[in-house]
C-alpha cells in the first residue's frame, strides 16, 4: 500500500510538473501598455547574454528588440542567432516567445524631438 501512494505521490509531482510548463506558455498576455516602435530589452542566461554583457559593460540586458503591435498581437523585431530554432538575422517573433526565457524584460519608449 505504501508503494502504491508512492507512486501515486511522484505521478502528481510529475503531472503538475508538466502542466507549469505548459500554462507557462498558455497564460503569457502581451503588456497593453506596449506601443508600436518602444523598445524591448531582455535579460537571458546563455552563453552569448553573457558575452554581450562584459563586452558592453551594462549589467541589466544583452538583448533588445522593437515592439510592432498588429491588431490585438504583439510582435518583436530583432536579431537572433539561434541553430537550435533555425533563426539567423532578423525575425519577427511573438512577444511570448520573446520573453518566455527571460530573466529580465524592460521597456522603453523614445520620444522624439520634432525636428525644427
């Protein structure tokens, strides 16, 4: 009987395990606040987010992108080199996609001087 519970204890740990990791993805909604040309910077831990960082000397974010909102979705344009999801250059990706690594994610929006 013991073993049984045991069991049945590591099935739920697994299962709720499993179900985190896909309401991850499922619950992620696009900041509204977000505009057409703010800037997206993330944060990863990769090797790559690593260099970037001591080379530029900023300790915040390795990465930005320019947000493109196209009816009620959210895209980011950025550069990406990627082998493992076959991206190299420029993309346009999801805002969910964007971020779903990040340990960081900040936004900025320039405002522009009209020229005289």
């Amino acid at each position: 009987m013991e073993s049984s519970l045991s069991r049945k204890i590591i099935v739920a740990i697994c299962l709720l395990q499993a179900f985190s990791c896909f309401a991850g993805k499922l619950v992620c909604k696009p900041p509204s606040q977000i505009e057409t040309g703010d800037l997206v910077y993330r944060y990863q831990d990769s090797m790559i987010s690593n260099i970037v960082l001591r080379v530029q000397g900023d300790q915040r974010f390795s990465h930005v992108g320019i947000a493109v909102r196209m009816k009620q979705d959210l895209f980011i344009v950025h550069s990406e080199y990627d082998p493992s999801r076959n991206m190299d250059g420029v993309v346009w990706e999801a805002y969910c996609d964007y971020v779903q690594l990040a340990q960081r994610v900040s936004v900025k929006r320039q405002s522009l001087k009209p020229a005289l």
